[in-house]
C-alpha cells in the first residue's frame, strides 16, 4: 500500500467515524404568559406544549401573574393549549 493510498483510506475511515457521529442539538426554553381575550392574566392555568412530530408532551402551570416557562426542551415544532376552569 503506498503512502497516498494509506492516506485516502485514512481519511475515509475520518469522514465516515465523524458522519456517523450524532450531532449535538442544544435544548431551548420557551416562556409566556395566559391571558383572556380582555388581557387579564389567568394564574393557574395548565399549560400544554404538543411536538408535531413525535406527539411528544410538555406541560406546566401558570404562576400567579399567569407566566408559564418550559425550561430545557428540545427544539420543534409546537402546538401550545391552555386549560383553566370557567375558560
């Protein structure tokens, strides 16, 4: 095996180790607040985040000022429901 075909093979064995490596996907948070259709906040709320995907589910309630955090999710698309009795 000469030097340059050594090297050839070297650096397909590189390029495919790095392609099957997983990629690194950094978490995102995603923070609001529940209102009515007047503006008034509506504390206690539960709060549900659904990923279009994979149907996978977050959920979390609203503060008394009506603010809502998701910490650490993963990025994706969302469909966000709210829920609070007499609404």
């Amino acid at each position: 095996m000469t030097k340059r075909c050594f090297a050839a093979a070297a650096l397909v064995l590189l390029l495919a180790f790095v392609a099957s490596s997983p990629a690194q996907v950094a978490n995102t948070s995603l923070r609001g607040t529940v209102t009515d259709p007047s503006g008034a906040v509506i504390p206690g709320a539960k709060v549900t985040i659904s990923n279009a995907a994979n149907g996978q589910k977050f959920t979390a309630s609203a503060d008394a000022a009506g603010g809502y955090v998701f910490a650490a999710i993963p990025p994706a698309r969302y469909t966000i429901t709210a829920a609070a009795t007499g609404f």
